[in-house]
C-alpha cells in the first residue's frame, strides 16, 4: 500500500520540527554549561582550589599594604626638613639653615651660587672670592663647615656664615640680598631619602 503524498510530507515536516527542537536545546545547555551524561569541567574540587587561591592573593595584598603604611609610618617619624634664610639683629648678618623636621638631616652637599657660577668651597673661603674686600675692610667672618655627613639635629639653626662686624655683616647682607647669592643644601634621612634646598626656597625630594 503506497503512502499518500500529504501524509508524506507531514512526517517529514515532523522530523525537521523535531531535528530542530534537539539543536536548540543542545544550543542552550552548551551556552549555560550544562553536560548531559558528560563530566563538569568546575567540579567542587577546582572550585574550591580557585577560591583558596583568590584568598590567598587578598591575604597577600593586605599584608603587603599594611608593610607599606607601616613604612611609611616609619620615614615620616625621622623626616628632616631644612630651612635657608637670612637673620639680621643688633650684632650683624649672618646666613642661617635650621632643621624644621622630626629627625637629624645629613649633609651630601653644599654649594653657593653666585653669578652663573657655583662654588663648592669653604664658606669664608667663598665670601671673600665674592666680595673680595678692600685691605682697609675690617674683614671679620665666622661659619659653620657642614661637611659631608654632618648632622644637623631637628629643632637646631646653625649659622652657615656670618658677622658680627658692622662692616663685614654689611657687605655680606649685600651679597646675600641685593646680588643674588645663595646657598643650596642636598641632605638626607636616616633611611636615605635625599631632598635640596635653596635660600629661600622650599625643600625638594630628589631620591
């Protein structure tokens, strides 16, 4: 007995219905990963190995932050901040540094700065390069070497160079204020952070 054509066409029409029912389920339990009579790849034990893991790494990283607070902590207690400047009183001029820090600064370098020229010398040595007084001048100085490595405690001011001569601290206060002559200082913390300074000028970390 042959097939009718209608009825023909309706179980083929059936079986496509049905192919495409099964590609699309197939589609969306791969998309959602779903395996059906196959092995999960996140089993419970790769799940907990990723979870150990990422606690892990956030221990890591807090511990790490907290070193570098506490080392921060810890520079910020001895920071030494030095302070150029010019002082006047009733006994004469001088060009003084303090140490307006917490801790002791050490001294890496001293120059004077004097038209376009630097000078890494003694401090009367360099005043009477710069000035270069007259015989009759009553040249009268007193200073402070800061060598290197030199301390300068917090809380104490120095005279780098000085006078209490009225005619020598007048020569001097005009070198300092009216020709523009100037001190630079490079220092360090005891955990050798390394900052300049200038007359005048605010300190600048450098290392």
């Amino acid at each position: 007995m042959k097939e009718k054509p209608d009825q023909k066409t309706e179980e083929v029409e059936k079986a496509e219905v049905a192919k495409d029912e099964s590609q699309n389920n197939a589609y969306w339990l791969d998309r959602f990963g779903i395996s059906i009579g196959k092995k999960k790849f996140w089993g419970s034990d790769k799940f907990l190995s990723l979870l150990a893991f990422l606690i892990s790494v956030g221990t890591f990283t807090t511990f790490a932050y907290q070193t570098y607070l506490i080392q921060k902590q810890q520079y910020a207690s001895v920071l030494p901040y030095l302070s150029i400047y010019n002082g006047r009183d009733s006994d004469g001029f001088r060009v003084m540094v303090s140490n307006n820090g917490i801790g002791p600064a050490f001294i890496q370098d001293v120059v004077f700065r004097y038209n376009d020229s630097s000078y890494q010398i003694n401090p009367i040595k360099f005043a009477y390069l710069a000035i270069r007084p007259d015989s009759s001048v009553n040249f009268s100085l007193s200073s402070n070497t800061l060598s290197k490595g030199y301390a300068i405690p917090d809380k104490v001011a120095l005279s780098i160079i000085g006078s209490n001569n009225p005619e020598t601290a007048d020569l001097l206060r005009k070198l300092f204020e009216e020709d523009g002559a100037e001190v630079e200082i490079t220092y360090s913390s005891i955990y050798d952070e390394v900052w300049r300074t200038s007359s005048g000028s605010p300190p600048k970390k450098i290392k």
